[in-house]
C-alpha cells in the first residue's frame, strides 16, 4: 500500500487474539517513520505518503522494511518516538479520576516488551487493574484531538495506534470529524480483535486490513527457535493453540504436565466404574489453576477431533503429522465410542471450559463432567437429551 500509494488515512487490523496484530501494527509504524523508508521530507514537492501525488521515490520499491538502525526506528522499536501516539484501555487509579493511556505510558511500554502477543485481559491484570473494567474514556479522546492537532516533531507523519477500539463506546463518536478528515500526513491504525463491538460509525471510516491466524508450523518454528522445545512438544502445542501464539506460550509454561497421562486415568477409571478413584482423581484435578483446567479440557478436545478426523479420512492415519502417541490414542479413543458419542463429550467439553472461565467450582463442575461423560460412553443417554 504505502510503495503504491494506496494508503488510507484510517486502517483497520483486525486480527484475533494471538496473531500479532498489534505487533505488526507496531512494526508499521516504525516503517513509515524510518528515515530510510520516509524521512524527513524538506521539498514541498516531493511526494506524500497518502497519494496525492505520484509515486513515491523509485528508492522505496525495494525497501520492504524498516531498516531497524537509525535514530527514529530505535525510538519506535523502544516505544518512544514522539510521532508515533497510543491509545488502549486504562483504568481510574482512584476514585474520581479521569484516567488517559499517557497515564500508563511507562507501563505500557513494559508491557508490550514483555507481552507482545498479550491480550486485554494480560494488559489489566499488569496495571493491577483487579476486578475494574478497562475502559478508553471521553477524556482519552479529547487528549488524542489535542495530540493530533499538533505539528509532527522528527517525522513527517503523524501516527496514532488505538488498540482495542471495542472499549470506545460512544465516547469514539468524539473521534469521528478527526477520523475523517485528519491533519495532513496523519495516520490511524486501530487494532481490534472482534469487530462486532466497535463502533458503526468508525468502521465506516476505516480501511480493514484482516491479520490471518498462524499457521502450526510457524508457531512450532517459534517455539524452537525462541524458547528452545523440542520438536514434539513444540509440534503439539502448535496444534493445541490453533493459530494463537499467546495460547501456546501459555501452554509452554505447563509444558511438564503429562495431558495425555491424566487423561488416560481418568477414562480408565470411568469406564472400569472406579469410583473411588474418581473422587481421588477430581480432587487432584479441581487444585490445579483455571488456566491449567482449561488446557487440559482443551487437550481432551483436540484429541477428539482427531479421532474424528481419522475415522472419517482413513488416509490420514499412515499420513499423520502428529506425534505417534497421540495418534495412537485417537485410534482408541475411536475404539471405545463413535463420532456422535465424541462430538457429544466434546460439547460437554465446550461448556466446562465456558464454567472453568467463570470461576465455576472445580470439584463439582467435574463430578458432574464425569457423570455425563460415563453416560455418554456406556448408553448414549446425554446424546438422546441434547
């Protein structure tokens, strides 16, 4: 867009948790503030970034990134270039205070090095945010009116990353006239992951950009590359993640924890009807963290949907990518119960996740996920009810 001049003032990333939309929105702006790329332009004749003239220096045609060296690309990259503003959810610090992002701009910082491919909720949770709701407030966008309103100190452009657009509510209708007709050689880029709860009118405004998931393989290269795992565990949560980096460096941090073992006791114990051990084996389970939970209902059901996979493509059983201990599980699991008695468990499945999240209480929520699960696989009554 930018080497064809074919670039909007007001740019939509929408890309789901875990794409790295924020990061490459990041990595954007540092490129259109390189010196290398666009520098400090001091003819007034030579072209603008936004098209109103021909295209750009014949130089840029090969210029696919920033060059990372020079003094304003290491102000991007630490977060402090005086061009480049940020708006994203903050909180009151105390009561009665009208809160704006500047606020949190040390935190943010911190953040986004730490956190790259963080999510709202890990933003909230490292400003102590506790049980406040964050929030991009109408004093939030006054101040961006005020900041875009001024002149651009070392770059010729002026660039404003919103992060989470969804938490404007109608205070974004504040933003709309700037949004529109903008400073010259301005630039908006709003990254969102659900573009539901942004605003109407704002969208209308923007030009959307969609950020694909990650593939396995890129996710699997990352992990062996970055936190040295090995190929088979990286290999297994890439699959687990499906396409969301920040899911898998969740599960890397219980990367000990044996799924596939724990799983296997417990169906063990269900179809041996050992209640004894049952109780013994929700006790454990229920002590484990939500996150913890999670991941293991989530290992479950990518189990399942394997099963499902190899029974209806045979093909794939001598052409699996997988590890051969989880294929070979998949194979059994096809043993003990059909495709509609697995999509059953799996909607099971999908719904202790959603009580998980909600702070359900783990002992009861699977004593409960144990009784309908022994139902299912002996007489498929649950599939009956469902």
């Amino acid at each position: 867009m930018v080497q064809h001049n074919r670039l909007s003032h007001a740019l939509l990333f929408l890309g789901k948790e875990g794409s790295g939309a924020l990061s490459l929105a990041m990595a954007f702006a540092q490129y259109i503030v390189c010196e290398k790329v666009n520098g400090k332009k001091t003819a007034a004749s030579e072209p603008s970034l936004f098209g109103e003239t021909s295209l750009i220096g014949e130089e840029l045609s090969v210029i696919n990134d920033s060059c990372g060296l020079c003094s304003a690309c290491i102000k991007a990259n630490q977060l402090m270039h005086p061009d480049i503003h940020y708006s994203y959810p903050v909180i009151s610090k105390k009561s009665g205070e009208k809160p704006i992002s500047t606020d949190f701009i040390s935190e943010w910082r911190e953040f986004f090095s730490i956190h790259p491919y963080g999510n709202v909720y890990d933003w909230l949770q490292f400003i102590h945010a506790e049980n406040k709701q964050g929030n991009i407030t109408a004093e939030e966008c006054n101040d961006i009116n005020r900041k875009i309103s001024l002149k651009s100190f070392e770059s010729e452009y002026k660039i404003l990353i919103i992060w989470m657009p969804e938490y404007l509510t109608k205070n974004g209708n504040k933003l709309l006239k700037l949004i529109e007709e903008p400073p010259p050689n301005t630039l908006f880029i709003l990254v969102a992951e659900n573009e539901g709860p942004v605003l109407p009118t704002i969208l209308s405004r923007t030009q959307l950009v969609k950020i694909p998931l990650l593939t396995n393989i890129e996710i699997e290269a990352a992990l062996e590359i970055a936190s040295g795992v090995k190929i088979e565990k990286a290999q297994q949560i890439a699959a687990l993640s499906e396409g969301n980096y920040r899911e898998a460096l969740q599960l890397l941090q219980n990367v000990e924890d044996d799924w596939q073992l724990i799983l296997r006791e417990w169906l063990n114990m269900l179809v041996k009807k050992n209640l004894a051990g049952q109780v013994k084996w929700i006790d454990d389970i229920s002590k484990q963290g939500r996150e913890k939970q999670k991941q293991f209902l989530k290992y479950f059901t990518h189990l399942l949907e394997q099963a499902i996979r190899l029974k209806s493509i045979p093909s794939l059983i001598k052409n699996a990518e997988t590890a051969n201990s989880e294929q070979d599980f998949a194979l059994r699991l096809n043993k003990l119960c059909s495709i509609p008695q697995q999509e059953a468990i799996i909607n099971e499945l999908d719904k202790a996740s959603y009580y998980v999240e909600r702070n359900a209480n783990g002992k009861m929520l699977f004593h409960a996920l144990s009784i309908k699960l022994y139902h299912i696989i002996s007489n498929n009554s649950l599939i009956l009810v469902n």
